[in-house]
C-alpha cells in the first residue's frame, strides 16, 4: 500500500483528503507544521507528499526545497494563493504538480495519481527512508553507508522499494527478475533471506523485508 503525506494546516481538508485517499486504498499519514512533517519524512517510507504552501511554522516552499536536495519524492503543493507566480515558483524549486484551492477531490486523485506513474518511470533513486536504492549504478546505501548486493539481491530490493512499504507476490517478483522463468520460489526465499539479514545488519533493523504469508513481501522502515 502506498503511504502519502499530508501537510496541510486546515483540517477540515486534511480530513477530506485523508477518507478519500484511504478509501482509494492508499494509507496516509497527516501533520500540520514542517517540523513534524520532518520528522516522519526521516522515519517514514512516503510514496508522495501532500504540500500546502502556507504553514504555521514556515512555507511549503521551504519544505519542498529540503526534500529535493536530498530526494526525487513527489510532492504535489496547494495553496488558496492565485497568483500565477506561486505555481511558477514551485514548478521550479521541484514540485511535481500544483494545485489551487479550493479544488475537487477527484481532480486531486487524477493529479497524484499521474504524479506516482511519473515518479516510477522516471526515478533513478528509491527512497525507504534513509535507505537510497541507486538504479543507474546499482548502488544501495543506509545514511553514506554503502551495503553489498549481490544481483539478485539488488534486482529485488528495487522491486520492493518501487512498491513503497506495499507487499508484493512471490510471482510478481518473479516475473521482473527472472523472464526465463528458470528460479524457483525456494531460491526466491533464500534471496530474500539473504537479503533481509544484510538489510537488518547495515540498518541495525531500522529496515527489513517482512513476509506477509500466503501473499508476498514488502520492505519495511521503523517508524
């Protein structure tokens, strides 16, 4: 399941959004400051970001240029401000979308909807908190620490760490690193074995790979 958060000081609409995206089947989180919202970025594993413009404590701006310099998350912004240059500012400081309140729900699904499908295609990095799956040079680091991978064990880390902390089928995963069809779902699990222990090593166990039985795997940050 997909987890987005929401930082938006009216609750009102916070509230809205959260039923909406819940009942869409996405799992949400919500916080009304920047300083809270930093906290659950470090801890959480966040397929998108929810931005309101104005905050108690600062500007959505400021937030959104802390989660650029350090990440490619997707944060679509909002803000009751129709001053074009608004939406301008925030295209160019990194937000994915942008929209103006007051807005409809179903426009706001389409939008982050399109938002994830770009996110996905496009990345070259996949967060899980302070966990960094480089694609391009199939390097995976916790924090600066780099940990080894053996192929396969890489090759499935990114296909967990694209679902987000969502599970993902033994033969889903099979059919994305293996199209020979030669492994078996016995020499799956002993990847994934291998894989966790390394995982909960680098990471003191701030990251795993739990197993959800009978249904598949999803990698899983501490909160």
């Amino acid at each position: 399941m997909l987890k987005i958060l929401i930082v938006e000081d009216d609750v009102s609409i916070a509230t809205g959004l959260k039923i909406r995206l819940r009942a869409t089947g996405f799992e949400t989180a919500h916080v009304t400051r920047i300083k809270e919202a930093r906290e659950l970025l470090a801890k959480g594993n966040f397929s998108a970001v929810i931005l309101d413009v104005n905050l108690p404590d600062g500007t959505g701006f400021e937030l959104l240029r802390e989660i650029k310099s350090t990440s490619q998350l997707p944060v679509l912004m909002l803000t009751a401000q129709t001053d074009p240059l608004m939406a301008t500012k925030g295209l160019i400081d990194g937000a994915s979308d942008y929209i103006r309140k007051p807005f409809s729900q179903e426009e706001l699904l389409a939008r982050l909807q399109n938002v994830l499908n770009r996110s996905v295609q496009h990345a070259t990095i996949l967060n899980a908190g302070k966990l960094a799956v480089h694609l391009e040079g199939r390097r995976v680091l916790f924090g600066e620490a780099n940990i080894t991978l053996t192929k396969r064990e890489f090759e499935i880390l990114a296909v967990l760490a694209k679902r987000g902390d969502g599970t993902v089928s033994r033969a889903d995963i099979l059919d994305r690193i293996d199209q020979e069809g030669a492994m078996t779902e016995k020499t799956l699990d002993s990847h994934i074995f291998n894989l966790r222990k390394k995982l909960v090593s680098a990471t003191s166990g701030i990251v795993t790979i739990e197993t959800e039985y009978g249904i598949g795997y999803a990698l899983k940050t501490a909160a």
